[in-house]
C-alpha cells in the first residue's frame, strides 16, 4: 500500500475530520504551554524552582514546595501516557503525507525522543540531576517544533487536491 500522499486523496468529510481533530489538538498542545510558561517561566531556574521547590530564597515572589513522589509520579505517567497517544496519531496522519521520506521518518520518531527526554528528565532534575533541566528545556523545544512542523504539514496537505 501506497501511504506517501495518500492524504491528498482521501474524501472530503475525512479531511473535515482530521483538520478538526488537528486544531483541537493544537488548541490543547499550546494551552499547555501556556500553562507551563504561567507556572515555571519557562527558563531553566524556573524548571528547577517549580519540582524542586524555592522555600530557601527569601527573594521568591511566590513559595514553592518540592514535589511529593507521588505528584512527580503521576506527572511523569501521566504526560507520558497521554503525549504517546499524541504523537502516535500526529505520526500516522504524518505517515500520509507526502513529504521527503527522511523528513518524514524525523517529524515521526522524534516527538518519542523528546517526551522520554522531557517528562524523564523532570523526574532526573527532581532526584537531583539538576543539570537536567537544560535537557527538559531544549527537548521541550525540539518536541513543541516537531509538533508545530507536523501539524502545518497536515492542515496544509488537506487543503490541497490531490
């Protein structure tokens, strides 16, 4: 079976459907930036005070405690769980494509990369690894570009015929 482009061909109410699902999905993917951009600044100091707490610095506009097992282990399962049903439905609409098939294989396997690098790498940093923290930030990077490219592949390929 021929996949390369073959989201050019499919019928219109499938491609209604997909480009609904994509800007849903993009709606939550970047409200969740959002929030993490509200609750850790989004810089390095900020990745490391929101799991590993700020109690010791007199100079903190807002008190932060380290987080409890518990709350690390739910963050780090469910993030994992829920950003893999992500990008493996971003990657099979990706799989359609017509695109480069190295660009493809990129845009697919790269996102499990990063979400094994980031949500693991909180879990490093809040055992310690703070050096980790420049890990989860260049990963988170890489991950929400890898997103943003994938997502405006799709949306475009479905306004085009085939």
């Amino acid at each position: 079976m021929q996949l390369n482009g073959l989201i050019l061909t499919l019928p219109k109410e499938i491609k209604v459907l997909i480009g609904a699902f994509i800007i849903v999905l993009s709606i939550g993917f970047y409200t969740g930036l959002l929030f993490v951009g509200e609750t850790s600044s989004a810089n390095p100091h900020g990745i490391e005070e929101q799991y590993l707490g700020n109690e010791n610095d007199e100079n903190a506009e807002v008190m932060r405690f380290k987080k409890s097992p518990k709350e690390m282990l739910t963050l780090v399962h469910n993030h994992i769980l829920s950003m893999s049903i992500i990008f493996f439905l971003v990657g099979l609409l990706v799989s359609i494509t017509k695109l480069n098939k190295k660009l493809k294989m990129v845009l697919i396997v790269e996102p499990f990369i990063s979400v094994i690098l980031t949500f693991g790498g909180l879990y490093l940093l809040w055992t310690g690894l703070l050096w980790m923290k420049y890990i989860v930030m260049f990963s988170g990077l890489l991950m929400t570009l890898t997103f943003t490219v994938s997502t405006l592949i799709i949306l475009k390929q479905l306004l085009q015929k085939a």
